[in-house]
C-alpha cells in the first residue's frame, strides 16, 4: 500500500493516465486547429476533418499531434514535410472518393 491508501499498481495506474490526460490537454489546441484547417481548405465537417488527420497520422507513423502541428503551421506559411504532404494528398484523395 502507498501513503494514499491506495495498492501501489493503482497509484502508479492513476499517475499514468494524469499525465496522459495533462498531455491531451496540451495537444488538443493545435489538433483543433489543424482540423479548422482542413475544414477550411477541403470543405470537410469535423468529423471528417479529424478522419484525414487520423489517416496521415498512422500511415506516416507520427503522432497525430506532429501531424496537426504541421498542418498548423502550413497554414502559416511553413513548408510541410514531405512525407506528411504525401501522406495528406492520399488521405484527402481517399476521402473525397468516398464522399461522391
């Protein structure tokens, strides 16, 4: 048992997942935003916004959070890495078949 009652397992568990919550929390702005963009550059609704974003994230193997901060900052100017530029232009390609 630790100092707060709880089996040590259940505290280290609880720790864990407050720092996944804090980190969710830090990465949700520019997640939304990335996701404003595409919807403001494809005509997309958020939830297909947040599919796109989702796709690149797994078929470039980069976290979602990377992937929205490059879209963010593309928006801005910033060129985006290639890979996720690829990446991107498959997924919104994929999408906007499924959409007709």
């Amino acid at each position: 048992m630790g100092e707060d009652g709880l089996p040590r397992d259940a505290a280290v568990e609880l720790l864990h997942e407050k720092e996944q919550l804090k980190h969710a929390m830090e990465s949700r702005p520019v997640i939304d935003m990335a996701r404003g963009v595409l919807m403001a550059g494809f005509a997309c609704e958020p939830d297909e916004a947040w599919e796109i974003l989702v796709t690149v994230s797994q078929h470039a193997n980069t976290k979602l959070r990377d992937v929205a901060e490059a879209i963010a900052s593309a928006a801005t100017g910033k060129p985006m890495p290639e890979l996720l530029q690829e990446h991107l232009a498959i997924a919104v390609q994929s999408w906007q078949a499924r959409r007709t």
